[in-house]
C-alpha cells in the first residue's frame, strides 16, 4: 500500500528561526511530491511541486528537496513568522494514477 | 483570484439526520474532487469526477454517502443517515483536467460537520 509518513508530528520554534520538516514515501512509480500548507480550519495551499528530475525547488521561504532515490523529501522555512504557524502536509502522486497519497502533516507552531 | 467555493462552512447535526455540502469549483476546471479529513489526518478521497462523470469513487461509502455533478460544473455530497463517525472536515477541490504531472489541485475552504 502506498504510504507517505511525515515527521515530526508536531514542532514549536520562535520566531525568526529555521525548521526543516520529513516527508518519507513509499508510493512507486514515482510521478510528482507536493507540498501544502493548511490553515487551521482552511483548505490546503500548494507551496510547491517537484518531479522525479527536480532536487530543490523555493517559494520565497519555503525550500524543498527531493531525493527520489532514497524516497525522501524536506521542507525547510528560513526566518519564520508567526503567520507561518499551520499544517504542513506532504502529497505524492503515482504515476498513472489519478488519486494522491497524502501524508498526516505537520502541525508547526511558530510563537513569538 | 479564482477560488473554490464551498458551503456551508460549518454544519451541526444530529446522527441519523440526512446533510449536504455544496462546491463550486474554478470556472473551467473539469475535474472535481471530494475528499474527508479527520482532525490531525491528511484527506483522504472521497470521489472524483471528469466534467458529470465519477472516475473514482472506490473510497466512498455509498451505503450513505452520494454525490452528483449534475452539468459537470458544481456539485452536492450528501450523506444520509450521518453519524457519529462522519465528523471531519469535507473539503473540495478542482484541477483544470485529468491529472497530470504538474496538474496542480485548488482546494476549497472545506466544511466542518459535526454530528451530535
């Protein structure tokens, strides 16, 4: 079964300061990973989206990495605010299919 | 900017109580999607459809729920009897055509049901 695990579950850092976030997967083939932001109580917001020939990819400061060998996945936030505080959650497509595969998320808290 | 449009945001209800939810996607998408999220979970999908057609619906209870997209634009996902298992947020979301690889999905702001 197609599975895509997040970690950790839920992280609190002040603000101002970095964070990385885990995304491991076990959906194959392979077709696209994204990653969404989700206010509390919002829909989910697309940050980024990263093919099988992309390593890295930036929305301002979001950075994602991609190591399609080893099935894993990164998103780190460089000078975090308060506003950055919601669930960030890994989605994996495989390859013809339609459906995603969606991770649990991480609950990141950002306090002053 | 385009958006998603659900309603209502939040429903209450009592179990056995029939509910429904509205969605109208981004003007032109043809693919439709519901999906459910329990508190602390990713979504998960409910049933997609291509324009009026459902092209996966193997995740969805059809012993209560339904849904329809009647003229392949908006859509209804009703769920009678509801009960106590069925609170969670029902979100919506839309993508210009069949999934590609950089077929990008705009979600909707989702409702949150609550059953008593």
């Amino acid at each position: 079964k197609n599975q895509v695990e997040q970690s950790p579950q839920s992280l609190i850092i002040l603000e101002g300061k970095n964070c990385t976030l885990q995304c491991n997967y076990t959906v194959s083939p392979f077709s696209n990973l994204r990653w969404y932001k989700q206010d509390t109580g919002r829909g989910p917001v697309s940050l980024t989206i990263m093919t099988f020939s992309e390593n890295t990819k930036s929305n301002g400061r979001y950075t994602a990495t991609l190591d399609a060998d080893t099935k894993q996945s990164s998103l780190h936030i460089t000078a975090s605010q308060l506003s950055d505080s919601a669930s960030y959650i890994c989605v994996v497509s495989e390859s013809g299919r339609r459906a995603l595969t969606f991770g649990s998320g991480t609950r990141l808290q950002v306090q002053p | 900017e385009a958006e998603v449009a659900q309603s209502p945001r939040y429903k209450i209800t009592e179990k056995s109580q029939a509910v429904a939810f509205w969605c109208d996607p981004i003007s032109g998408h043809a693919t439709l999607y519901w999906y459910r999220q329990i508190l602390g979970q990713g979504p998960e999908l409910l049933v997609q459809f291509q324009d009026e057609s459902v092209v996966d619906d193997s995740q969805l209870p059809k012993d209560r729920f339904s849904a329809e997209r009647l003229k392949g634009v908006d859509s209804t996902l009703k769920i009678q009897p509801a009960e106590l298992g069925d609170s969670a947020m029902y979100l919506c979301a839309s993508s210009f055509r069949v999934q590609s690889s950089y077929n990008e999905q705009f979600f909707g702001p989702g409702t949150r049901l609550t059953v008593l």
